[in-house]
C-alpha cells in the first residue's frame, strides 16, 4: 500500500544487501512478509554471528598448511564428532534445497555457526589453539577440522551472503578466483586424501557413490557427544550461580565431581573448569589449586599464582629454543 512501504535502496545503504538476502531468505513465503527495523536489527545480529564465524575461521587457520593437514583417522573423538554434525548438515541442506526451503537452509547454516561452533567447538578449543605447541597433534588436527569448516561454510553461504562469502574467500586466498564459481562442497569421502581444485586451495574431497563413510558421519560418536554436551550445559547451570555471588570469577576455578564415566574424553577441557573426578554425585566447588599464568587454568603442579604449568613451561621453552 502506498506509504506503507519499504525503500531497499534505504535499506541497504543503512544495513547492506547481504541483509537484505539473508531477510528475503528467511521469510516464510506461505505467509505474509513482514520487515521493519526491528525484524532487520534481528537480521542483522543473525549476520553478525555468520560473519564472526568467519573471522574466528580466518584468524585461526593463518599459516595453515598442508604439511600441518591430519587424517581423519588420526584425530581426537571430538574433531570427528564435529566433521559427523557437518555430514548431517550436508544431508539437511540438500533437502531443503531440492524441496526448495531456504528458511530452513539458513536457520540450519546460522544454528550450526552459533550453536555448534562458537558456543561450543570453538569454546572448547581456544586453549588448544592459544597455548599448545604449534606442532601438537591435536591443535593441528583441530586446525584440519576448521580448513574443512571453511570449505564448507563459505561454499553453503555463497548463496545467501553474496558479498561477504566473497570477501572471506578473496581474504584467504587473494588469487583463488570468485567463491561463486566453487561448487557444493563435497566432505572426504578418503579422509587421507585431499585433493586439489584447479591449481587452487585443497578441495575437501572427491565423491564416492556410498557417500560419507562411517567414521566421519558416526552416529554412534553423534549420540554420545550429545550425551557429553547434555552434561556440559548441566555443569555450567551448577557454575553460574557461583559466578553470580563471586565465589568464582571464571569457570577455570571451578573443580567438578560427578558420577559419570567419561571414558578416554578431557572433562576438565570440556567443561572449562581446573579438574573433574569421579564422585557420587555432580558437584561444583572453588579449586584451591592456583592459576597458571600463561593457560589460566588452576591446575597442581603451580606452585603459586602467575607460575606456569608443565604444559605452558615445555611449550615455552620450546618456543625460546626455536629462537
């Protein structure tokens, strides 16, 4: 009706035309649309987080190279865990778009951005990332996981961010051509190897008829981890309360006990807390270890507060002989 209208022109000169898809995108076209500045500010906090998504992504995988590349085979549960959730997006997006659902395509590209890495794989990580050895097994197994995030993530966004996946793809590989000519990513079907597209960036693997084999889309691995992180949420309901009345500052002083069995999986890493033991039930209290001053993490063998742990001391050193 005229006069109750919305200029996209005005639109984009305040939010950018990436919103402008990402709202038409996800409207649900059987009903009426709706748009104001309140539905784009709520837009435009979704593309925030996608666009986080990336910069964490380009940070992380700086210098990363194929000499630091590990096969799937070789990786902790966790890393495995994460490339299975990515198989079954990659089931859920080709649904949604043979049946041509890009509310859903884009509802399950943001939840798995903020649910499934910020909020948890990037969170549980970061110490890896920030204080392991760069040559660690782990911290390069968990930078293979994140090129193949980017892969897949810059590929699935190209359609719904045109602008933006195109300025995370030129960032990382200034001379790797347009995001928009990449196809569909396709996940490793031989995990071990990594083919090339072009002369250009590792591909993420070749098709195979049978699909994603079984240790990369682990039902199984999916069913326990989402047990794992059930307890993990459990752990932080029991830790904010703490924080709240300032008997803690940080999770990383808490100490755990629960009742569980947590196989060969970090507890203490999952959940952010200085130690988990076995115990009758699950309780958190304040360590009385003390701070290490390179991890943060409260741990037996520092001595005193600002001390470093025998992790940070070896890497440390390592770093200081490599000078």
């Amino acid at each position: 009706s005229l006069g109750n209208t919305v200029d996209p022109n005005k639109v984009m000169e305040t939010y950018g035309a990436d919103i402008i898809r990402l709202w038409a995108l996800t409207v649900d076209f059987t009903e009426d649309h709706r748009i104001g500045d309140e539905i784009l500010k709520g837009v435009s906090d979704q593309y925030r987080k996608l666009r986080n998504t990336f910069r964490y992504l380009l940070g992380a995988l700086d210098g990363f190279s194929e000499a630091e590349r590990v096969p799937v085979e070789a990786m902790p549960e966790l890393e495995r865990y994460i490339l299975a959730l990515l198989a079954k997006m990659d089931a859920s997006l080709r649904d949604a778009v043979e049946s041509f659902d890009f509310n859903t395509y884009v509802r399950t590209l943001t939840d798995f951005c903020n649910e499934d890495l910020s909020a948890f794989f990037f969170d549980v990580r970061k110490d890896c990332l920030y204080c392991d050895a760069v040559t660690d097994p782990k911290r390069m197994a968990y930078r293979t996981v994140l090129d193949t995030l980017f892969h897949a993530l810059v590929r699935w966004a190209a359609p719904v961010l045109v602008f933006t996946s195109e300025e995370v793809w030129g960032t990382r590989y200034p001379d790797g051509g347009s995001v928009h000519l990449l196809e569909w990513p396709v996940l490793p079907a031989n995990p071990s190897r990594h083919p090339r597209e072009g002369g250009g960036p590792a591909a993420l693997g070749e098709a195979a008829g049978s699909g994603t084999p079984d240790q990369v889309r682990g039902d199984d691995l999916v069913e326990r981890w989402a047990a794992l992180r059930a307890l993990r949420t459990e752990v932080n309901e029991r830790i904010e309360p703490m924080r709240r009345e300032k008997v803690i500052g940080s999770s990383l002083e808490a100490a755990v006990t629960f009742a569980g069995d947590p196989g060969d999986t970090d507890l203490a890493e999952l959940f952010i807390v200085s130690s988990v033991a076995h115990g009758d039930a699950l309780e958190v209290t304040r360590t009385a270890h003390h701070k290490c001053g390179r991890c943060w993490r409260h741990l037996p063998e520092v001595e005193e507060d600002g001390a470093l742990c025998s992790r940070c001391d070896q890497v440390v050193a390592g770093m200081d002989a490599g000078a």
